[in-house]
C-alpha cells in the first residue's frame, strides 16, 4: 500500500493537472469504489488537491471533496484527450498506484472503477484491480471529522515533538515500538517500510515497549522520520510491489532503503550482522538485532 512518500508523489501529479478544471462527466461501475452521489460533483471546479496520511483529498468548489484511498491496487490515471485519443504516443497523461500497466492500454479497461471528465476532454480514471480503494464525496464538516477521528500528526507538523509522542507512549505504554509507529491515530502516513527505515536509522529494536523510549531516543525518532521521509518524497517514494509514481515508473527510494526487504543481505552499517526478519503486530519487520537495541 503506498505510503505518505507515494501517496504525496500523486498528488503532486494531480495537482499540476487537474486544478481548475470542471468535471462535467463521471461513470462509475462498483458502488464501493464511488460512494456518494454524481449529481454533487458534475459541474464543479477542482480547487486544490491534498494529501492527509496515505488518501488524497480532491478539493471542488461549494464545500465538496472527493476523498481518495489506493489501497492496494488503486491508481490515478490523467489524459488529456490527445492522449487518450492516442493511447500515450503524444498528449499528456501520468499515472501513479499500483503497477499493474492498465494506464499503458485503452481506458477504460477491465479494472477502471471510476471515469472523471472535464470540461476540455482530459479524463482522470480510477482503476482498481481488487476492489478494495475508494473514492467518497464528503462535506468540509464530513471530511475533518473523517481526519480528526482517523489520523494523527503529520510527520512534518510542528506539533509532532517529542511531548507529543511520550503523551501516547503513556497512553500505550505496553505496544512494541513498530506497532506504536504504524498507528495512523498517532502518526498520519507511516507504513512498513519507512516504520522499519525509521527504527533502523534512530537504532531502536522494533521489538521495544513504548514505556521504555527515552526523549533522546524519541528525539532522534522524530529527526530520522522526517529526513526519511522527505528523501522518500525527493526521490518519487519506494517501489515494492505496488507502486509506481506519476509518470507510470519506479520510485526512486527503494535504492536508499537500508533494512526493508533485505533480509539476509549484510547490515549497511558494516557491524558484521546481517538483516533479520520477524513479524511485529502481524508486519512483516526488518531490523539488525546488533545495531538496533
């Protein structure tokens, strides 16, 4: 499932294409990826495109949003009408998701859920191989409430301190620190790799309690999440098996990964260890049990 890096790289996409655009069409084919009513959305405006956590947050004008979860197999495929009339040889056109190749065939296609037209003939389809993505259209009231009961501190927050994060290890001080970390009502965006990045840089064990993290070693949490994180954005995010970024290729991060999927290969800090493997809150965890203690 692409992470706040992948998921922040699409918005960006997004937002270079389809601001200021009216939607004067949508199709949709399965209840559960569209959910709310087309007669809300057709002849509005794209003001803004956001990103909170790992969903997409498509602002359009009189109070309404199109809120938008990947998933696993979810992906944002934007055509102009020269390339859909072309199927890609000119025009323009990105895609961002899962990397099955649906955007490099004619759309619609078997896995497009969701069809956006806009006022010049650019399309935005949203595919979905296994159904599990969404898009909702809510209210500004519908969507803050959605943010404030879901989603915690964004990593890049001036609030998220190190104050913030011991006021949860208090309220969770028996959780292992790679579940503390994957916690969206604590930390908006963070997934499997960039917990297990994240730990392996501060060299805490994934396997410490909450209670036993001390502000320095929080301290340095923090600093080594935000740096990762910002790497991760800089470099299009991390291809795993279900990601691709904006122009339909690799992410640029997975070459910078130290510990996530190399289990078995030696330990990047050269300590004569080599990566191990476990399962933490039923996550798959990457870690080196010398330098992370």
């Amino acid at each position: 499932m692409p992470e706040l890096p992948e998921v922040e790289t699409i918005r960006r996409g997004l937002q270079e294409k389809i601001v200021g655009k009216k939607i004067t069409d949508l199709s949709f084919d399965w209840l559960k990826s569209f959910q709310g009513d087309s007669a809300d959305v057709i002849g509005k405006k794209v003001v803004s495109v956001q990103r909170r956590a790992k969903t997409i947050q498509v602002e359009l004008i009189d109070d309404t949003n199109l809120l938008f979860h990947l998933k696993m197999t979810g992906q944002l495929i934007y055509r102009d009408a020269l390339a859909i009339k072309s199927n890609e040889k000119s025009g323009d056109f990105f895609a961002g998701g899962h990397p099955d190749h649906d955007w490099h065939l004619p759309l619609p296609n078997k896995h497009t859920r969701i069809v956006f037209t806009f006022e010049d003939d650019s399309k935005l389809f949203f595919n979905d191989l296994r159904k599990f993505g969404w898009c909702k259209v809510l209210s500004g009231r519908e969507l803050m409430a959605i943010h404030d009961e879901k989603y915690g501190l964004e990593p890049f927050a001036k609030e998220f301190n190190v104050e913030y994060l011991i006021k949860f290890a208090k309220k969770y001080p028996n959780r292992k620190i790679k579940q503390f970390l994957l916690d969206q009502t604590i930390i908006a965006g963070i997934g499997n790799i960039y917990a297990d990045e994240a730990l392996f840089a501060a060299k805490i064990s994934p396997y410490r309690l909450a209670r036993d993290i001390d502000e320095s070693e929080w301290a340095e949490l923090i600093k080594v999440i935000v740096e990762i994180l910002d790497l991760a954005i800089k470099k299009g995010g991390t291809t795993d098996s279900d990601y691709v970024n904006v122009e339909g290729k690799k992410g640029g991060m997975q070459d910078f990964l130290k510990v996530y999927h190399k289990e078995g290969e030696p330990c990047a800090n050269k300590c004569g260890d080599f990566v191990h493997r476990t399962t933490i809150a039923g996550r798959g965890t990457h870690y080196c049990p010398t330098c992370q203690k």
